[in-house]
C-alpha cells in the first residue's frame, strides 16, 4: 500500500466522523459527562476515563491499538490505521475540524491561542467565526493583554442547580452544580444528603454485609 493510498485514507475517515457542533445551553444533559460554566461559555466536562466526541457527549477513552480503529482516543480525537511504506501504525488523530495544539485536540481556530487562565473556544458568531478566551472563574479577558485571561473579575453563575441541597459552585476554576456544604452527593439516588445521615447510612450497609 502506497504513501499516496495511506493519506487518502486518513483523509477519508477524519471527513467520516462527523463532529456534532451542538451549543451547550444551560438546559443541555450532558452524556457521561457534568455541566459547567467558564465566563464566557458552557461546556461538558467529562467523566473519569471518558473523552469528547462531541461537544455534548462524552464516550469512553480507549488506547489507540489494532483492536480499538475507529474509537475515541482522546478529546476529539479517534483512532486510525495509518500505512507508511507498508509498515502499519495505529495513530490517535484529531477529527476534522480540530488541530493537534501542545499534544491536544483543539478547534483550528483556537491553534496556537493559549489565553493563560483559561482556554480558547470558537466564536459562535456565524460571521465571525475566530477563536477566542473563556476564563477559568475568578478571571476574564484583558483588553490590555490581547484579551488573555490575566484580569481579575467576576462572572455570574449562569446554571441551573434545581435539586434539594444544591448550589452553584467554584470547583477549580469551573462554576457546577454541587452539594452545599455539609452534604454530599449519593451516586445511587442522584442527590444531596446530610453528611452524618450518608455515614450512618454506609456504616449500616458495612454493619449488615459483614
């Protein structure tokens, strides 16, 4: 198989995978993944071990091997066979319209934009479709600095924490919804309980099993 086939290939899977270009709201149910809040957008965090595939899904993360062609192996990114002078190489490549940046998948627009404390997201202006810094929470765009996130501001939490017990939080540098403070969330049941009642409630189930 030749260089030129090779790169026709790679060419013809990243233009496959469609990247799903959904606007994350503040009603958006993110799959495996929570809703948070930067200051200038929201976005989908993903769950432990899983990735972007899109903007409002999250898949699991798998390594790039024979096994896995075709899978997410990273943000934005899935694995291909790659054929270089007839020698075979699995490769985690980013999906069209993302540009590897300092060993990430980035939007194009965003290649090479660092904006300090924070990260670079595409405008959702039609018309004006260029990259741009959302800010960790805390900090905002400087106009004196080529509007990287240098300058000390507020933003105004924009989610909507609607279950019992719940507050919208600073959880390193990103506004969630999470538990007010001396409560903690039950992953079985999905909501905020006491911390003592939680204990109790553990140390009951511990008691009985043993």
């Amino acid at each position: 198989m030749n260089t030129f086939y090779s790169l026709f290939l790679v060419l013809f899977v990243q233009l496959g995978i469609q990247y799903n270009n959904a606007k994350v709201t503040v009603d958006t149910n993110c799959k495996n993944g929570t809703l948070v809040q930067m200051s200038n957008h929201l976005e989908c965090k993903c769950n432990e071990n899983f990735v972007h595939v899109s903007e409002d899904i999250c898949e699991e993360k798998f390594e790039c091997n024979d096994k896995m062609v075709n899978n997410p192996c990273g943000d934005y990114s899935t694995c291909i066979k790659n054929v270089d002078q007839e020698i075979e190489k699995y490769i985690c490549t980013c999906i069209s319209g993302f540009e590897y940046d300092n060993k990430v998948c980035v939007p194009a627009e965003c290649k090479g934009i660092s904006c300090v404390n924070g990260k670079c997201i595409v405008n959702p202006s039609p018309d004006n479709k260029e990259g741009r810094c959302s800010c960790n929470i805390g900090k905002v765009p400087n106009p004196e600095d080529n509007n990287n996130c240098t300058k000390d501001g507020d933003t105004e939490c924009k989610l909507k924490c609607t279950k019992e017990n719940e507050i919208c939080k600073n959880v390193e540098g990103l506004f969630e919804c999470n538990c007010q403070d001396g409560f903690i969330m039950d992953l079985e049941q999905n909501l905020c309980k006491a911390y003592s009642v939680f204990n109790v409630l553990n140390l009951s189930i511990i008691f009985f099993v043993s």
